[in-house]
C-alpha cells in the first residue's frame, strides 16, 4: 500500500467503493502500487501492468497490454477502435467487483505473465494510419509543414492523423489542419 496514492481512494467519489475493492484486490497480487496519471497504477518491476480509473458511467481496470491477454471471460472492453494496446474490464458496482473477484485476479496474473515474457503488442506504424487528403495536399503545399510534421515524435504524428481524419466533412478536416498548423510548426503534439 502506498500512502501517496491514499487520497485517490479517500476522495468522495461515485465509485469510492468500488475503487476500494478493486484496490484490496490489486494489493494481494504483489504488483507495486504507484500514482501514474493521476490514477493508482499496479507495476511488476517498474513496467505499467493496470489501473483502476473512474468514468462517468463506470469505473475500471485498464490493462496496459490487455490485446495479449486471454479473454475467457469475454469480459475485456477496447475502449475505442483506435486504442492499440489496452483493454479495460468495465463494473457498474462494487457487488459486481466482489463477485468477479477470482476471475478478477486470474487476468491480473495472466497480465503478470505477460509482463515477465517481455511480450510487446504488434502496434501499427504511423506510415500505417490514414492521412486525410487534405493533409497530404497542406504537406505538398508547404514544405516547412511536411519537415516539422515528419520531425514530430511518432505518437504525436499519430494524434494529427487520428484527429483530422475523424472530422466526416472535408470542410472540417481542413478547419482542423487550419488550426493546427502552427502547433505541428512549433513542434508541439495535439495536447502539448
């Protein structure tokens, strides 16, 4: 138990009980518990293996490399088509915690497993996503542009790519690159 990550769990929150049995649970599996985030996060030997986090309409356990574990349980949820690695396992109680406590700790040590392999998830390269027409033609355009797009770290180029090309109109796309092309000129990601 780390005394820093106290106050996570000691705030008033829809989940406050919730967050303290998933908290019993993670602490008997013998990860170290860290504040990562904001949020407790559980590590075997300084490497991310989960989280447990709040949202509006449920609280979680994220795992950090939740595509390599085996789901038997049918329970792991992508948060979004474009999340590569993590998998959460979603609860709307705590009775719902207390109840899948076993099957809970299986996914944990499985997680566990994983970490000591060494196992890295296949992530897409960033030649790999899609870039919008009208990034392309911006690039082409500007020369300045596609240099500092191309210097920008992966990650970061892939949040450009992943956040014009989900605008529908071509309209907005362009709006979005518009914005953003100062910040890719500065060198800075989307949430720099």
């Amino acid at each position: 138990m780390n005394p820093q990550v106290d106050w996570y769990f000691n705030k008033p929150s829809p989940w406050q009980e919730a967050f303290n049995v998933l908290r019993t649970i993670a602490l008997e599996t013998g990860l170290d518990e860290e504040l990562k985030w904001g949020h407790p996060c559980y590590a075997y030997q300084k490497k991310n293996v989960f989280l447990i986090h709040g949202f509006k309409d449920y609280c979680a356990l994220l795992f950090h490399k939740g595509a390599l574990l085996k789901d038997d349980a049918n329970i792991l949820t992508q948060q979004t088509e474009n999340v590569q690695s993590a998998r959460q396992i979603r609860f709307t109680s705590a009775k719902g915690i207390k109840k899948l406590a076993p099957v809970l700790k299986a996914y944990i040590h499985n997680a566990i497993e994983v970490e000591k392999a060494g196992t890295k998830v296949p992530m897409k390269k960033t030649k790999e996503f899609e870039s919008p027409e009208e990034f392309a033609n911006a690039l082409k355009e500007m020369p300045e542009l596609r240099r500092a797009f191309y210097a920008l770290t992966p990650g970061r180029q892939r949040g450009y790519l992943l956040h014009f090309s989900s605008a529908k109109q071509s309209k907005t796309r362009e709006a979005r690159i518009e914005k953003n092309v100062d910040r890719i000129l500065a060198g800075k990601g989307l949430d720099d």
